[in-house]
C-alpha cells in the first residue's frame, strides 16, 4: 500500500483550497481562479440526467495527494507501481512506440520523459502544474476558455481542485507522427483525480495523444472529473485516444471539448471499459470553414456499471464535416447510453454529419439506450443517422462453438467482432489492451 | 465411427426424426438425399448439438458416447458439420475465427499460409478472406469458406449440407476435388447431404441413404441415385420399390 507524501484530510472547503494552490506554490491569480471555480462549484446542483450520481458524497472525498517526489528516471519508481505498469506493458511500449510518457499518480505527475528531438522542434509536452509556471502566457492565453468554471457542475469543481493533468505544444508546421503518451491511475480509493489537459497545435501541426487509466486498488467510492482542452488551429490535425479502465468504484465525469479551426481536423478515439458510471460526450466546435470533426467510441457496460457516453458535434462555419460512430456493448446488468448531439448553426451551410450508434445487448438483463438531439438552424445541410440494436445471436454462437470454440470465447469474438471498426482506429498495443480487456471481462474474470 | 442409437429429435412439440438406427463407418462416403422437410438437415445439426432441437437416443463416436457433449467438445473431437446458411459475422475474418479455434496446435503464420493456398486452389477471391465471415459474399463462395474451414480444421466426420447448392459448374468441380483429396481417405467419415447427384459425379458415394418424414426408408449403393434422378422422391412408394435394389 501506497504512503502518501502529502495528503489533504476528506472535505472541501475554501481552506482546502487555498493549501491546494500553496503546496503547488501558484502564482495568485491561479488561487483567485480556483477560489471562484469553488463559488461556482457551491451554486449548481448535481445533473438530473444521465447516470445515478445520489451515493456521490463531494464532502467524503480527498482532493489532493502527492505520493513521490517529482522522479526524474525509471529506476527510482516504487516497485508496486511498476508491476502495475508492467501488466499493462508501459516500459516496452515507451521503449518502441513512444515520443514521451507521463504518468500521473494520485495527482501529480512523477515520471515523464520527452525525447530529444521533441525538444528541439520547440513541442512542449509537460505536466500542467509545471506550465503554469514554467510558460505562463501560453497557459493563461488558452486555459479555461473552452471549458470555463461555469460550463457545468463537475467542470466548476475541477477548475475549483485541478492538479496534473498534461500539457502539450505543438508549434507552426510541427508534424509528430509517434503517439505522445500519459497513463493515468489511481491507486488510493477516496481521492478524486481532477487533471486538466490542455492541448495546442498551432498551424499546419499535427499530433496524436493517448491516454489510459487504470484503478488497481478498490476501495470506496472515487471520483474522477478532468477537463481536457484542445485547440487545433488552421489546416492542423489532432487525434486524442483514450482507454478509460478505471475500476468499478470510480465516478467518471469528463468534460472534453475541442476548437476546430479552418481546415483543421480534430478527432476523438473514446474506449470506456471501466467505472462505475461514466458521463463523457467529447465536444468539436467547428469553428473555422471546412473544418471536420470525428468521435469515434466504443464502451462496455458490464454488471453495475452505467456508461453514458457519446458525441457533441457542433457546426458554427460553412462546409464543415463531422462523424460520429458509436459501438456499446452491455452485459449482465450494465447499462450503455448513446446520448449525442449534432448541431447546424446559422453559419454552417453546405455542412454534413453523419451518426451511427450500434448497441450490442449480451443478455435480458442488459440495458441499452440512445438519446440524440439534432438541431438544425441552418438549410442546405446534410443530416444522416443510423442507429442499430443487436442481441447476441444463438445462431452465431452456434456456428462458432461448431468450429470448436467454447461459449465465451464465442462471445468475446462476436464482441471484438463488433468493436472492430473502432478498434481499427487505435494503435495497435491500445487496441490489443482494449480488446484483451473486453476479453477478459467477457471471461468474468475482472471485477 | 459415428452411430445414431435410436436418435429421437424434436423442435419444441414437432417431431422432426423418429428412432433413427444409423452407422456411419471410416473411410466410406455416404450421400443423403431425400425431399425438403424429410429430416436431413436437423440429421446433421443434431450431429453436433444444437441447442434449438431436443433428444433422445444416443450418438457414439468411435464407440465413445458423445450424447451429453456440448457442441464445442464435439467440435474437439473431430466432428465437423457444415451450414447450409453460414452466419454473417461482422468484423469477424474467417483467420481471425481459425487463429482462435487453432491456437496452441497451428502456428499463427501457417494457419495463414494454409488458407491463402487452400483459397487458391478453389479460386477464392483473396478479399472474401479479408473481410468480415460471410458478409456480402455470394452464395458460391460462402460455400467455399465452409470448405476452407472443414480443410483447416481436419475433422474425422465431415458433413457437408447442401455443400453443392448454388454452384456454377467450375466452383462445384474445384470443391468436389478439394473434398475428395482431403476427406476421402481411409480414416475418415464423409457425409454428403444433396438434392441434386451433379456433386456425385466427383465425389462417388459408398451408400446413399433417403430419407422422408424423419426417417431413413431406404439405403443402398449409388444406383439409388440414379433411380431417384428418374422418379423423384414423390408419387411412388419408396419403401417398396427400392427395396428390390437394397443389397
């Protein structure tokens, strides 16, 4: 069991606040924000929609720990904390795949390391703490524009007690073709995670960022509510790929959104495994003229889990394009929810979009439901949606079990099978944790 | 090889086969014929357990009672039965199902080489492969990916149902030999479920058996076939005349 370094006791208050932005040693301004943020945070009600959210007790939660010291190399990370690295096959993917890793424990980033030649390109890929003091212009210019305090209940909370979270750079012309890579996890059970990711590239730049995150400790009810900002100017490209495994005790509540510029590109690759309840719908605005947005997402629900998960396209200029494909898979007595939105803005025509959202449904028990909203305020627009609910076919299984595959191997095959054109979408190693997850929780052998 | 002992099946409260006696002995090819609803193909699914049919009776193979055996264990042990309306399995390649049913006993890259040149030598389309199992294929070559996956699997009994429908002249000759090659050897059961003798031509039979209303009522050589082309199965009674050719 871990030991923390530094751990504030359960509740919030302004006080818990104001030892926050002290410890981290924050300029004022970051204290007046967060102690606003807190204000907000007092005068909005928990949502009436979505997931149950009645056992969510904010006052029996602890809003910050440090567990380490900031580590510089590898080899003096915790023995425990490696394992868990280990199993899920970070320090050979950093070895092949990756420009960079950051892994951010409780809620301060400790391990990072960013190749060379990033550097020389002028990217920044840092912990957020450290950008808001090492490039306070840059953080000041974008943070909290897209996802002010105000936007909602678990945005206001997180701008009220962020810490880490990544920050990424991407200057003019900068094309970053490896994947810049965080995983994130918690291993204390009653601290809530609430990082802020902020993301720029600047024109003509393109970049891909993944995280993953995983719970391997179970305690009492947790609580993970980040906010993730990107913004993608001109002609730019970002892809952002999550695999969300938290464990089945952790509230996740994300508020993800990015700005789209003119002929930008902006795409969100969403995998919720994890959780006992989910509420994240990643958000483009697309801003700029021909602009395009994607989501991308695939979740599964298994026995006591609720994902509400889905898409916000919203078209604010002429000729933009957005898609959205949405896979979920239920089983025993989870329960998925597409819910989405597409919108046409006044400005938007000569704009399309498209929606597919497919429900796989294991068993009677299982639930499954879609609630898109399409607002059009705009003509000459171009609407398409398609939405789908299977059910596991016996006739299927079936076939499979005669070419001698046993029941849950079937099963986990007819599963990938579905996911598939998603899990295209990943790289490789994700998708294979991705899959190799679904499989083993196909196989009942994970909580 | 493989015995049906009294093998009674029904589907919900219908009778669909009535105490069959059948023996089905290695290194011989029988042929079942008989008119639609006579019981052929719910012969062949209870081979390997479907769950939408009840039974009764027994079924052995190689003198071992497999009657309480679950499909996938009768799969295991070498009983492979084709469908004569393969399931589309979406995002599901036929390697990706071959990768998991042969892993531990087939290296990953021969299974791979073994389904290029077995598509081959049928004249498969190299994208049917690629693609999602049975998805947007035509009727031949769903009945080409059957055959690749009884050639990868290498079971002992072999039912092929309707194996033969819908081929153009030239599919039907490439599967009748790739059939023949592999499965008609000494070791080995081959049961050929058809309505038309055009497949007999390549793959001679050993006995044929007809079948009307659940039950065999008639079993002999491979002149059976001939007299069944000339008659049909209606408007005579099988059971009499056909005993004379019994032998």
């Amino acid at each position: 069991m871990t030991d923390p370094a530094y751990q504030l006791p359960r509740g919030l208050n302004r006080d818990v606040i104001r030892k926050i932005s002290k410890h981290k040693k924050e300029p004022d301004w970051m204290l007046e924000f967060r102690l606003n943020a807190y204000k907000i945070f007092q005068s909005k009600h928990k949502p009436n929609w979505g997931v149950d959210l009645s056992r969510l007790d904010f006052n029996d939660l602890s809003y910050y720990s440090v567990a380490f010291g900031k580590k510089a190399t590898w080899s003096e990370i915790p023995k425990e904390i490696k394992l868990v690295y280990e199993k899920l096959g970070i320090p050979e993917a950093e070895q092949k795949f990756l420009a960079g890793v950051s892994t951010q424990l409780e809620s301060q980033v400790i391990y990072e390391s960013l190749k060379f030649d990033l550097e020389r390109q002028g990217v920044i890929f840092t912990d957020t703490d450290t950008a808001v003091q090492k490039y306070p212009g840059l953080f000041r210019k974008y943070f909290a524009k897209l996802v002010p305090p105000t936007d909602n209940l678990f945005a206001a909370l997180n701008s009220a007690v962020w810490s880490g979270g990544s920050f990424v750079y991407v200057p003019k012309g900068v094309q970053i073709k490896r994947p810049l890579q965080a995983y994130f996890l918690i291993n204390l059970a009653r601290i809530g995670q609430f990082e802020i990711t902020l993301i720029i590239v600047e024109e003509g730049g393109m970049a891909h960022y993944l995280e993953g995150c995983t719970a391997p400790i179970y305690r009492r009810d947790s609580l993970h509510a980040a906010v993730v900002e990107v913004f993608v100017h001109n002609r730019a490209r970002l892809r952002y790929t999550t695999v969300q495994n938290w464990s089945k005790n952790v509230y996740n509540l994300t508020t993800k959104r990015a700005r789209v510029e003119e002929e930008a590109v902006m795409e969100w690759v969403d995998g919720n495994i994890g959780s006992l309840a989910t509420m994240k719908y990643p958000a483009c605005l697309l801003v700029g003229k021909r602009a395009h947005g994607e989501t991308l997402s695939v979740s599964f629900a298994d026995s006591g889990q609720h994902q509400d998960t889905g898409a916000k396209m919203v078209h604010l200029a002429k000729k933009t394009t957005s898609r959205i494909i949405a896979k979920s898979v239920s089983k025993g007595t989870g329960r998925s929810s597409y819910r989405g939105l597409v919108k046409f803005g006044p400005q938007a025509a000569g704009s399309s979009a498209f929606v597919s959202c497919d429900a796989l449904i294991l068993n009677e028990t299982a639930r499954s439901d879609t609630y898109p909203i399409m607002k059009v305020s705009t003509k000459r627009i171009t609407l398409k949606h398609e939405a789908t609910v299977e059910k596991l076919e016996e006739k299927k299984l079936l076939y499979l079990m005669s070419r001698g595959l046993n029941r849950s191997q079937a099963e986990g095959l007819l599963v990938s099978g579905f996911i598939s054109p998603v899990l295209k979408e990943i790289p490789l190693e994700y998708a294979s944790e991705l899959n190799r997850l679904i499989n083993l929780k196909m196989e009942g052998s994970v909580g | 090889m493989l015995k049906l002992d009294n093998l009674t099946v029904k589907a919900k409260t219908k009778l669909i086969l009535e105490n069959l006696n059948l023996s089905f002995k290695a290194g011989r090819t029988y042929v079942i014929m008989g008119p639609n609803g006579s019981g052929k193909s719910t012969l062949a699914k209870s081979i390997i357990a479907d769950p939408e049919y009840e039974y009764r009776g027994k079924i052995y193979f190689k003198a071992k009672d497999i009657t309480n055996l679950s499909t996938e264990d009768r799969a295991k042990l070498g009983l492979f039965v084709s469908f004569q309306n393969p399931v589309e399995l979406s995002g599901i390649s036929l390697f990706d199902l071959m990768k998991l049913t042969l892993k531990r006993k087939v290296r990953i890259l021969e299974i791979k080489r073994q389904i290029d040149e077995l598509a081959k030598q049928i004249d498969l389309n190299p994208e049917v492969i690629k693609s999602s199992l049975n998805q947007s294929v035509s009727g031949g070559e769903a009945k080409k990916l059957e055959v690749i996956q009884a050639c990868l699997l290498n079971p002992e009994v072999i039912v092929f149902d309707e194996i033969d429908t819908g081929l153009d002249v030239d599919a039907l000759g490439q599967i009748a030999n790739l059939i023949k090659r592999r499965f008609q050897k000494p070791d080995k059961t081959l049961i050929i479920i058809t309505h038309n003798s055009r497949i007999l031509n390549h793959l001679r039979p050993d006995e044929v058996l007809i079948m009307k209303n659940g039950q065999v009522v008639n079993q002999g050589g491979p002149n059976l076939v001939k007299q069944i082309d000339r008659y049909g199965f209606k408007g005579w009674n099988l059971k009499a005349k056909l005993s004379k050719l019994h032998f």
